[in-house]
C-alpha cells in the first residue's frame, strides 16, 4: 500500500510542524527567558509572559484553523484569535514599560513616574486596544460595544464605591506625591516607614515591626505628617525638670555638654537648652537637639533620658523626685580600701580625703577625652571601659580595657598635662578620681605606686607611639590601570 503523499493531505504538514515547531519553541523561549533573567535584562519577564500566552495562543489556532480546519467565522477559533491578540497587545505594553520605566536612572523623570500610573495607563491602553480587536475579529461596530461597556461601568461603579473612591484617593495622593516610600510618616496614631503605595491603601512599618495598612481614603480625607520632608533631619525637645535652686547657667553647661558628646545628635544645627518655666520648687528646662533621620529619634531621645541621670550626679544636679546619694551612702576614702596599692595611713588619710571624688557613668558615655583635660588619677571603681587613640590619619584604634580594680589617667601626675587616650564606658562604670595635688602627696609616701604608675605611664606611650606611627596604605595601581 502506498503512504499518502503530503500533498494528498493539505493539513498534515501544519500537524507535524505544529507537533514539531510548538515544543521547540517554548524550549527555545524558556531558556532564552531564564538566561535574560540571570542578566537582569529589562525583556526577562515579557519573554516569560509570551511563552505562556501568546504562542500557546498562536498554536491553537494553527491547530483549530489549518490542522482539524475549523471555518475562520468559527465562534471558537475567533475567540482565541482575540485572545491572542490582546496578548500580543499586552506583551508589547510590558515591554515598552520595562524599556522606558524599569531601567531608568535615579532622579530621571521616568523614575519620578509612580508604578500606579504607569499601571493605569497601561491598562486604559489595553482596554482601548481590546474594543478594536474586538470590532475586527467579530466584525461588529465598537460603538455598541462602547455602550454595554459604559453600562457596566456606572452598575459596577455604585457597587464599588468604597474601593472606587479608595482607589481614585491613591491616585490623587500618588500625583500630589506627598509621601514616597521610604518615608517616614505619622497618620492615624501609627508612626512608621512607608513600604507600599498601592490602588487601595497605604502599608506603613511601625517601630513594632506591625504592618498597618492605611486606606488612601483616610489619608486623603485627614491629616498626616511626613517627617522625612521637607528634609529627612528630625528636630525635637525634651523637658526635664531640675531643683530650682541650682544655677540656670550651671544646668545649661551640664545639659548642652551632655548633648554635644552624644553621637548621633548633629552639630549644625546645635543643641539647645531653654528655661521652658518655672513649676513649683522645680525649674523645666527644655533640651531641644535635631538627629540625621527619623528613625534615629527615639534611640537619641533614650540617650539623652539616660545620659542625663548620670549628669546629674556627677554635677551636684538635684531632679525632683531622685535625690542624689548621700555621703554616707557613697564615701570616697571607703572606696580607696579596695585599691591595695594606694593605702594610705590615717593622717595621709584624712589629708587626702576632700581631694577624692566619686563619678558614676553610663554605658557609652566619655570618661576622658583625647587630648582633653584630666581631673586626676582615674581608679575604676566597677564596670569595664574602653582606651582608644587616633592614628596620624584621623583612624581610630583600641589600646585596651581597663576594669575594676585598674587606674588610667597617668599624665596628671604633670600638671596641665591633657589625656594622650580616649575612654569610652562599655558599660556602667563608677571611678574614684584622686586629684593631682593628693595624688602627689601618695606617690612621695610609696615608691611601689610610683613604679606602677610609671610602668603603666611608659606602656601606654609605647602603644601610643606604635598607633600614631601607622601610615594607611597607599592603593597600588591595577594592571589595567597601567
């Protein structure tokens, strides 16, 4: 029996290149589309969504028209026909998104284009482009497929108001373009960083790591604060009551010190301290100070609260409602008693003893500073602190610790003599400071605390020297630089 030949059976060649061309194909596509993918190429995910409609499509209506031959008016075939088209149609549209939008540059106008509109844009455009293919698939007037769909429309539109209206509400705030994500806005009661602006709402991340999800309506209708605008510094105060009768200008020094010292409250502009009023036996000064971002507030705003207890103390500063500690709950010369190799007899004793002080500070606070002056010999008391020194480049590098039972502080035994180290508490630390005048007086009555003294003195110069020594590294040039 003789095999048909093709040209007895028209539909046989469109079968097997359609049972052939079809697999190779989507093969082809799916690992062009992986590879653009891999490549972060704008076209990855067009490639993706035309291998999932748009030759599918195309091979369906091989199949319906060339291979079973289905008429070209048949209701089914037509309606993969548009289908098909508005694939193609949508395709297109993606693409010239990701061309135009999803590769611009920072600061561009085509990045300053919000996602919402470039989504309804393109939405409206496919809507266009469906009701044509429509007209010339079917071979029907558009026109009366304009008027069920405005029918439809105004049915749909009552139905939907509140989603309507949220959603017409997030364009409008998208084209105002009060708030961007990233920022960090107030609204509701609920204070977070914006991380979503979508058709229907606002979704906000809280310091509680809560996600709050805002109507755009809400937001239209009431009022919000963006306190990333118009610059992303935050600037705020803190009232904190002291005895009123301390000083003003003895509490304004002890504050505006406290605040300059604390990283992350910025110089310009400066901290301020104001008498905000006067409150009974109580004066209300107000701490005003102003943080790089405002998600640095809060964290500044426990520092300065902390940092300002330990103030207190050190400067004699009564708060209202925390008395300071008493002398017989804190008594210097007690303290020296655990230090062995500064005992001292009683007359030397009793000599010495207005010439010690007892200051306690808080994690992360400064003891000393580099090149800063030093009230006396420091002997930590409790708690751990850190030595640091900067290198001829302006580089910071760790000498050591010291903790309780060990002394820093060494160059006052010269007086006027300012601290060749920093001394950051790592956490709270209490020191007995034995003045320069006193501590004269203990190095003439024990050669052992001088030759401590001078051991640690000739240490720390060492380790000094070797930092200031160092030199950052000239870069070499690369071979293709050369």
């Amino acid at each position: 029996m003789d095999m048909p030949s093709l040209s007895a059976n028209p539909l046989l060649p469109w079968a097997i290149g359609l049972a052939v061309g079809f697999p190779l194909v989507m093969v082809a596509l799916g690992e062009i589309a992986s590879s653009a993918k891999r490549r972060g190429w704008p076209a990855a995910k067009v490639l993706a969504g035309v291998r999932l409609l748009v030759i599918p499509a195309l091979a369906l209506i091989v199949f319906l028209r060339h291979v079973i031959d289905l008429p070209a008016d048949h209701t089914g075939l037509q309606l993969v026909k548009t289908v098909f088209w508005i694939a193609v149609l949508y395709q297109s549209l993606a693409y010239l998104n990701q061309v135009v939008f999803g590769s611009a540059p920072e600061g561009s106008w085509q990045s300053r284009v919000p996602s919402l509109v470039r989504d309804l844009a393109r939405f409206t455009l496919v809507a266009i482009g469906a009701g044509m293919i429509y007209s010339e698939v079917w071979g029907k007037e558009i026109g009366a497929a304009w008027a069920a769909l405005g029918l439809g429309s105004v049915v749909i539109g009552l139905a939907l108001q509140e989603p309507l209206g949220n959603t017409v509400s997030g364009l409008i705030l998208l084209a105002e373009r009060p708030l961007a994500i990233g920022d960090f806005i107030t609204a509701e009661g609920t204070t977070g960083r914006v991380l979503e602006i979508n058709w229907r709402s606002v979704h906000i991340l809280t310091a509680d790591l809560e996600l709050k999800i805002i109507p755009s309506s809400v937001l239209y209708r009431s009022s919000f604060t963006n306190l990333s605008r118009p610059t992303k510094e935050r600037a705020g105060s803190i009232d904190i009551r002291f005895s009123s009768g301390l000083p003003p200008h003895h509490v304004k020094q002890a504050m505006l010190k406290m605040m300059q010292s604390i990283p992350g409250i910025l110089e310009t502009p400066a901290p301020t301290v104001d008498i905000f009023e006067y409150a009974g036996d109580a004066v209300v000064y107000r701490l005003g100070f102003t943080v790089a971002r405002p998600e640095g507030w809060a964290s500044a705003r426990d520092t300065v609260l902390t940092r300002a207890w330990y103030v207190a103390r050190r400067a004699g500063l009564d708060i209202p409602g925390q008395p300071l500690r008493t002398e017989d709950q804190v008594i210097p010369l007690e303290l020296l008693k655990d230090f062995p190799l500064f005992s001292v007899g009683d007359p030397l004793a009793a000599d010495i003893a207005p010439a010690l002080r007892f200051l306690p500070f808080g994690a992360g606070e400064r003891l000393v500073a580099e090149k800063g002056p030093l009230l006396g010999l420091y002997l930590v008391v409790q708690g751990e602190a850190e030595l640091t020194a900067r290198d001829r480049n302006g580089d910071v590098h760790q000498l050591g610790r010291v903790g309780r039972g060990d002394f820093f502080g060494e160059n006052a035994m010269v007086a006027g003599q300012p601290s060749d180290v920093t001394v950051t508490a790592l956490e709270d630390t209490d020191v007995l400071i034995i003045e320069p005048a006193a501590l004269q007086k203990l190095l003439e009555q024990s050669p052992r605390l001088v030759h401590a003294v001078g051991h640690a003195l000739e240490s720390r110069r060492t380790a000094l020297q070797s930092v200031r020594s160092l030199k950052r590294p000239v870069p070499t040039p690369s071979a293709d630089a050369a």
